[in-house]
C-alpha cells in the first residue's frame, strides 16, 4: 500500500479520507496563505501546490503527498477563513439567498520521483435565505471561523445550504472522485490507497 500525507490540518478533510478508506498521515504545511492573490480558481490551486511542495520536501522516505485549498468565489471575490465574527456575520449577509462557488485545489506529489500532478474543482453552492437571528446563532458557534467560506455542509452550517451542483465532497475540502484520477495519473490505483479492513 502507498504511503499517504495529507498536507492540511483540516479535520473535514482527514475525515472524508478516512471514511473512504484511506488513512493518511497528517503533516501540515505552515504555509503563508496571504500573499496569493488573483482569481479564486487560482488562488486555491496555488496555495495547493504551495502545501503539498512544503510537505514534500520534509517527508522522509517516498510517499504520495496531497495539498489541498479551498476558497469561496461570490462575486468574483476570493472569500477564505474569515478574520472575525464581524465579518463572517456580513459575508453570511451577503452569501444568503444566492449561489457561489467553492473551489478546491489539490496537489500530489510523488516523493519517489517529484512527479506532480495539480487540479482544481469547483462546487456550486446555494445558500439558504437565512434570518439575522440563523446568522448571530450560527457565527456564535464558531464554526464558521475556522473554515473557508465561513461554512460547512457536514456540520452546524449544513441546514443552511439549500443545494449544491457537483461534487459535494469538495465543498468539504476534498473532491474523491477528483484525487482519484490524480493518483492515476501517477500509476496508483485508488483501491491500493484503502487502509487494510
């Protein structure tokens, strides 16, 4: 079975790897997300490859190491963690009622070979029209400062999303389906991923 690094401290991430099969290592990158700049598409595809080089470069022995960001595009604005409770209380003013993209970069690199292989995804995501009141209860959780888009469709903020088009998965930071044709790409068999049962 290949080694596995996820390149993210993400807890959503992890979890999605885990309940398909899969048991990465965790080693988190420490990378600087806020000078990347530009297009939301490119921004998370950047701080991907960004991650998963950093890690690559620490990972003793050969190992697939996957970098992953994610980023909201509402109105052709890059919106990640936000900073406060002030403004995840007015991004979600602004998200209610409408629809915007979550775009996931991933990066894999193949330690054995520097082999790299880096793709974006992109989910469209429907807000529900939610009340002040949803809102001040929602940003009281917390929940919606530790994640990009100040949201989540398999936590707190999941009543909140009305629909998705795409894959629901990189809404959670992870497209599967995605990672799948990735590490084909490098000669791995998803199926040699799963952890033994």
């Amino acid at each position: 079975m290949p080694r596995l690094v996820l390149a993210s401290q993400s807890p959503a991430r992890l979890k999605t790897l885990r309940a398909a099969g899969l048991d990465p290592e965790v080693l988190v990158s420490g990378v600087d997300e806020s000078d990347v700049a530009g297009e939301p598409a490119y921004v998370a595809l950047e701080l991907a490859v960004r991650k998963a080089r950093a890690v690559a470069g620490r990972v003793e022995g050969t190992a697939l190491v996957v970098g992953c960001d994610s980023v909201l595009e509402l109105d052709g604005e890059v919106h990640g963690k936000p900073a406060n409770a002030d403004e995840a209380r007015q991004r979600w003013r602004r998200m209610r009622g409408r629809t915007g993209t979550l775009h996931t970069g991933h990066c894999v690199i193949d330690t054995a070979d520097s082999r790299e292989v880096a793709r974006g995804a992109g989910t469209l995501v429907r807000f529900a029209d939610v009340t002040d009141a949803e809102i001040e209860a929602y940003v009281a959780t917390g929940e919606p400062l530790v994640v990009a888009g100040a949201f989540t469709v398999d936590g707190l903020g999941g009543a909140f999303v009305d629909g998705l088009v795409g894959d629901p998965h990189n809404v959670v930071g992870i497209s599967l389906p995605l990672l799948r044709r990735m590490v084909g790409e490098l000669g791995v068999a998803w199926p040699a991923l799963w952890a033994p049962r």
